[in-house]
C-alpha cells in the first residue's frame, strides 16, 4: 500500500439529478416526482470509493433541481469556495455537484468571479444515483481526480462528465437524456479523464478566474439582462416586454449567423436608444458573431461565440462595472 498521501479535495453538493434517488433502478426519467435527494455526505457514502481517491471533504450546501440556482446561491458558491480555499491551505481542488439544466451557466458564473488559484470542477449525470447504470459515481470519481491532478490549475473553472474535461466559457448541455450530452462545439474537449491518468491537450485562451475584473462580494443582485429568441414571424413583443420590466440589458439570439427578424431589430434599437447595452448572439450555438455595418450603426454589440444564455451572463456582470457599449465590447472581446 503506498504511503503517499491522499490530496485533499472538497466536494459542494446543491443538489440535481447526480444527487437524485428513484425508487426503481429503471425509474430514469421521472424520478425527481419523488423529490429526494442527498446532500453530499451522503453522495460521498453512498459511492465510498472515492474516498480511496482523495480525503473528501463533504460540504452540504443545497439540496435543490438546478433550475432553481440562480445569483443568491452563485454568490454563496463563490463564497463558500473562497472559504473553503482559506480554511484549508493544503486543498488540491473543489468539485461541485450540480443538476446539469443550468450546469453551464453556474460554470461560467463561477469562472468569471472565482479568485481562487486551484482547480474547481463541476460535474452533474444524467442518470439518478439509484439508477441501473448510473454514471453519478464514475462523474464523482472522475470529477475528484481531476481537481486534485496538478494539470488541471490554470485552466479556469472546468466542467466533467462522461469522462470528458470541458472548457465552462464553451461548454453547453446539447442532448436531454444521452450521457455525451455536454459538448464543445468548435473547438472541442480540453482533455479527458482516463482510467490510467488525466490527459490534457489543450487550455483555454481567454482570461479567467482568479484573474478576472468582476467583484461580486458587495453586490447584492445581477442587473436585469433578458433574452429574446428569434423566429419565423417574431415581431418585437418579447424586446418590448423586457424594456418595459426594467431590462438594463438585452440579448438577441438571433437566426444564424447572428440576424434579428426586422421588428425585433427595430426594438433593439429602440433600447440601444433608451440606453440599454444590447448584444446579438446567435440561435445555432456555433460560431463567432460579425459585428456588421448595420449592428454598428444600431449600436448592436457581438457576443463573440458565446451562446445566448452565456452571453447574458457575462452582459450582465459587465453591467456592474459599466453601461459604456466600448467597454462592454472590451469585455465581451477579454472573456
């Protein structure tokens, strides 16, 4: 037996399908009628070989389906890992377990404000853990060896399912129910989580956590940013209905490669003219968008090849920091 010290990693629980229990090994789909779920110590007891991985530190934080985390819990997640970070300074990484409906987005939140300087992976299934053939454990398994590989440091925060390392900023859920449902479109995995060793090919290019401008520690809420969707026959109600809430900032995921229908297009001009950041994203989940002559001349930013619900994101949190469309599009260009 070696006489290596085990790494210290600690695992968040808030909750999701990798948390969920059925009744039946074959109940995979509607389980969560049930509503039970395990935090994480007992995520941690139930799947034991972890522990023969890494000195687990089971953290119990929430116990919810992921589509109800929203900023309060994103800033008590930030927190906790920067609590975590200070109470243990021989912490090799973080894994946070997470319902994978809103997995990207909490991913992405957490990358653009961590300023924690060790790895941090989020890892959900897609399968409950009383399930036949559930893949919560290998996630767990796989998600704890990855924080705690050495190689995983400075890649910002990373997101691990079906033994795949992915990139938060790229990462999207593409699939309801098949277990390869996170993907990278473009450009593809980081690396993966072998049986014999974590392999990486390749790291992120833009900035990231723990360097990045966006403090959240005083900030008690997100500004209001909505999200239009584009299709044949959309006239502008939705735009219209956002500004009329108090929307600080809009999103149009557009027709590719990042077009609006022309009635919504003249309602984002109509919010670029009342002062409202708007950024044009694109429906397909694909591809960089062209800040054209007529999105200029509109005052129209580009999202980059951020999808629409990252795009709200980071729109969002460079609206507390400014309302200065260059500014806005310097950040949309750094992260």
């Amino acid at each position: 037996m070696s006489s290596t010290p085990r790494p210290k990693v600690a695992f968040i629980g808030t909750g999701g399908t990798i948390s969920s229990l059925g009744v039946h090994p074959l109940e995979l789909q509607d389980y969560g009628i049930h509503d039970n779920r395990m935090h994480a110590s007992e995520i941690v007891a139930r799947f034991p070989v972890v522990t023969e991985i890494a000195e687990v530190i089971p953290v119990d934080f929430r116990n919810v389906p992921s589509p109800e985390i929203y900023y309060a819990e994103w800033r008590e997640l930030a927190a906790l890992c920067h609590r975590l970070a200070a109470e243990h300074a021989d912490l090799a990484g973080i894994v946070i377990g997470h319902g994978t409906a809103t997995l990207e987005e909490t991913a992405w939140f957490l990358n653009l404000v961590l300023k924690v300087d060790l790895p941090v992976v989020l890892i959900g299934s897609q399968r409950p853990a009383s399930g036949l053939s559930t893949d919560a454990a290998i996630n767990l398994v796989n998600g704890v060896r990855t924080a705690a590989d050495p190689a995983s440091r400075g890649r910002g925060v990373l997101v691990l399912l079906n033994d795949e390392i992915q990139a938060a900023r790229e990462v999207t859920k593409t699939s309801n129910w098949r277990m390869q449902t996170f993907r990278t479109p473009d450009f593809g995995i980081l690396g993966h989580a072998d049986a014999d060793r974590i392999a990486y090919y390749r790291k992120p290019e833009r900035r990231h956590m723990p360097d990045t401008e966006f403090d959240i520690t005083d900030l008690d809420s997100l500004p209001r940013v909505d999200i239009a969707w584009a299709y044949a026959g959309s006239d502008g109600t939705a735009m219209r209905a956002f500004i009329a809430a108090g929307a600080k900032g809009l999103v149009s995921a557009g027709f590719a490669p990042g077009m609006a229908p022309a009635a919504d297009f003249e309602a984002m001009k109509d919010a670029v003219r009342q002062g409202i950041v708007v950024v044009q994203s694109s429906r397909a989940g694909s591809g960089r968008i062209y800040r054209s002559k007529k999105l200029t001349d509109a005052g129209v930013l580009a999202a980059d090849n951020l999808n629409p619900q990252k795009a709200r994101i980071l729109l969002a949190l460079a609206l507390t920091r400014t309302s200065d469309p260059a500014e806005v599009a310097r950040i949309f260009a750094t992260y």
